[in-house]
C-alpha cells in the first residue's frame, strides 16, 4: 500500500520525537533531582558544623607544622593548603563522610583556602587561581569578628551559597601565628543546568539520538511492517476480496488484533454471501408471486373462456380452431406452473442460519412460547450437516413444546474460531432422560455423532432442560 507509506512513516517520526522529548526532561529532572537532594544534605552538614570542625581541625595541624617566616614557609603553605582543599573535596571522607561527588559535580573550585598572617596579611592560598576570587574580610568588619567568635558566615550571593569559617593557627593557649580561612562556594542546581554546560550535555544529546535511531529501526522493522500487512489486507477486503490474510502469529496485542480482523473477514464475507443469497431468492419469490396473482391467473381464465366458446361452438368449423387454442392455454399454464416451481426455491437454497432462524421464528408462533433467538452465521456446511443439526433442533423444540411446560425458552448458534455450539434451553419443569426414553435423546445423540468433532450434552432440572451440541467447522474433520 504506497499510499499509506507516509502516514506510517509519520508515525514513526511522531513517536521518535515523543520518545525523546520525553527522555529529555526525565533526565534532566532525575539529574536535578539527584543533585538537589544531595545539595541540600551537603548543606545540612555545612550548618550543623561540619565546615567548622574541618577548619579548626586543618588549623591546630598547621600549628603543630608551623613553619615559621620565609620564602620556603610561604611555599609549605601553599603546599598545605592544596592538600586541605583537596582532602575536603573527596567524595568520601572529606567535608562529608557520605560518598558524594556533589562538590565536583557543581563547581570546579567548590573549596578555597587562605592563611593569613597575625595581622591579617596574605601568606597563601589554594587553588593558586582562587586568589582574586577569594575575598578576606576587613579585620575591623562584622564579618571578621564573627568569624573569629567561631561562627559560620553565610554569604548571600545569588545565585551561589557561600559559607566561610575561620580558625586560629595557634598551640595551647600561645598567641596564634595566624589564621585559617575556609570558603564554600556553590551554585544552586538549577543553576547549574541553565547557566553551565558540562561534559553531561553531550551524553544525553548522544543517548537521546542513539535512542531515536534505535526506536525508528524497531517501529520500522516491527511495527509498521505488521501494520503494513493489515493496511494491504484491509484494502483487499474494501474491494469484496477476501481471500487475503494477515496471519500475524506473534502473540502480542497487535498480533491478536490481526488474528481477530482475519475471524472477522471471515464472518463478513459468510454474511455477504448469506445476504446476497437471500437477495436472489427473495427476488425469485417476488417474481413467482406477480406471476402466480397476474399471469397464471389470466391464463386460468383465459382457458375457461376457450373452454365456454368451443362448447357454444360444438360442431362448427371454427370450434376445432379454439379446442387448438384452449390445448394451447392449458399447456401455457403447465409450462408456467413449472417456471413457478423453479423460482419457489426451497429452504434448503437459503443459508444455515437463516433456516434455522425461520423454523425457529415458525415454531414460536406456533406454540406461543416466548422464544429468544440469537443466532450467528456461519460458513457453508455440507448439506448432511446442516440436515442433522435443523433436526436436533426440530426435535429439542418439540421436546419443549410436548413435555416442558415452558413458558420461555431460547435457542443460540454462536461460533469460536473453528468450533460452534448450538444450545437449546427452556424453563420447563425438566424431564428424566432414564424415565422417558421416548424423548428423542437417542437420535439427536446419533445426529450429533454424524458431526464433525459432534458432541451432544443433556441435562434437566426442575428449573429447566439444558440441550447442547459441540461442533467442528472444519471440512477436513469430516
């Protein structure tokens, strides 16, 4: 089916685009979600005093190695304060004893450090390019004095939390030799997302195409292949032909769906054929009645008026001429009597179902029990068949009628697949299939048998009588 090409192909692109303009937020809002929560752990722990107890602990270190004045001293500073940065950002036994990457994940210097003279003088800091960025309070501010009380400074920085602590460097109760400042500086996630791109970005973008392709191949490759062949199947079907299937065998929704739409080709085209075969003989019924009430009926009185004329005309010249004529309006009549036969074809041209749904309909105005009929078509069956079944049916109705007592009853005719049932059921008072063998059982047992796959099943009670019969659709069951 070219013409449905592009629709499919449509379907493929609306599908791949839904796909990634779904994955797409669902990654960024596991990602943030991830980076939030541990944020605000991290945060937490920052407040509870975990950036404090870091400090002090870094300075009373330094103040066990202090190295005096100098050149080499600013270095071996320098040199310490790396490594107390770098040991505060570990994922696991640095600022937190949790593993964490958050520090990395949201900035590439989370951590600066500075140690400053007595007097408030520069001696080192780390990173070595954080120097600009990291700011030392004035020693007269409010800052400087809350942080030398021991408090966490929160620094309002938007879009940035900021927290610095600062500890003396100092032995015992001796004056300190300096100080040691430590600074904190994050962005929020969010942030983070909108305003710094990272080594992630190209990930997603690669997954997400990776993603794509591989959806486009499998809808291609497994899905619109298959609507394909329904699509194809569909369009021969809207054209009267029924012979093409989409024998679908995988067991998945679209599979049995396809299974379904092949059942349903079949049943419509048995229900074409029925229709089309009522039509014909409906049509031959038309014609046999206008001719019956029209023609024969003139003919018929066209003969006896031959027939009153030649015995006026007894013995006269022209009485031999309308004794030829009346021969020829008597054989008129037998000719059409035949045609009429013909057109009035019998129940047996009329499909199965509609057979028994007339004898049914026939027998419930008859009895004048209220009958239920639900009766589905079925495909052609070998006329034996048919024959055994309309009897069992006859015979169970009658059973219904002579001994049941009923006042409903019903009668179905549904199909499965290859198989059909037809149930008779009433509710009658029952009868004994031991106590009354003259019921009929027996033969509509043997006219069960003659099906294929037939099976016959009996049961009555005192709240009715329950007939059913099981049989093959399957000409080879025969």
């Amino acid at each position: 089916m070219p013409a449905l090409r592009p629709q499919l192909r449509g379907l493929i692109f609306k599908l791949t685009l839904f796909y990634i303009l779904l994955s797409l937020p669902s990654l960024v809002l596991v990602e943030t979600g991830s980076l939030v929560y541990e944020f605000n752990e991290l945060m937490s722990s920052v407040e509870s005093g975990s950036l404090t107890r870091a400090t002090h602990a870094a300075a009373d270190e330094l103040a066990r190695t202090w190295p005096g004045d100098g050149t080499q001293a600013r270095q071996y500073l320098a040199a310490a304060c790396e490594a107390l940065v770098l040991r505060l950002q570990r994922p696991r036994g640095g600022l937190l004893q949790e593993d964490s990457s958050i520090l990395t994940e949201l900035s590439t210097t989370p951590l600066a450090a500075a140690v400053l003279s007595a007097d408030g003088q520069v001696l080192a800091t780390a990173p070595m390019n954080s120097a600009p960025g990291l700011r030392i309070p004035r020693r007269d501010s409010e800052e400087w004095r809350a942080l030398a009380a021991g408090q966490l400074v929160d620094i309002a920085e938007s879009p940035f939390r900021i927290r610095r602590a600062l500890a003396p460097i100092r032995e015992g109760g001796s004056a300190p030799y300096g100080y040691l400042l430590i600074e904190l500086s994050l962005p929020v996630p969010w942030h983070r997302f909108l305003l710094n791109l990272s080594v992630e970005w190209p990930i997603v973008l690669g997954y997400l195409l990776v993603f794509g392709i591989a959806s486009s191949f499998f809808l291609a490759t497994w899905v619109t292949r298959r609507l394909n062949r329904v699509a194809r199947a569909a369009s021969a079907w809207s054209r009267g032909d029924f012979s093409d299937r989409i024998a679908d065998t995988a067991n998945d929704e679209l599979g049995r769906v396809s299974h379904l739409l092949d059942d349903m080709a079949l049943q419509l085209r048995d229900l074409l054929q029925s229709r089309a075969q009522l039509a014909t003989l409906a049509e031959r019924q038309r014609l046999a009645r206008d001719l019956h009430d029209t023609v024969k009926q003139k003919a018929f009185a066209l003969s006896l008026q031959l027939a009153g004329a030649r015995r006026q005309l007894e013995g006269h010249p022209a009485g031999e001429r309308i004794a030829q004529a009346e021969k020829l309006g008597q054989q008129i009549q037998q000719e059409l009597a035949q045609i009429l036969d013909e057109l009035r074809a019998s129940d047996s041209a009329m499909p199965f179902a509609a057979r028994l749904r007339t004898r049914a309909q026939e027998w419930a105005q008859l009895s004048g029990i209220r009958l239920d009929v639900d009766i589905a078509e079925l495909p052609a069956l070998p006329a034996q068949h048919e024959d055994a079944l309309l009897r069992i049916a006859d015979e169970a109705l009658a059973n219904v009628l002579r001994h049941s007592g009923a006042s409903s009853a019903q009668i179905r005719l549904h199909r499965a697949a290859d198989a059909a049932e037809m149930v008779i059921v009433d509710n009658g008072r029952g009868a004994n299939e031991e106590a009354r063998p003259g019921m009929g059982l027996g033969n509509m047992r043997e006219r069960a048998a003659l099906l294929p796959s037939g099976h016959f099943e009996f049961s009555s009670s005192e709240s009715g009588t329950h007939v059913r019969i099981l049989f093959s659709l399957r000409s080879e069951a025969t």
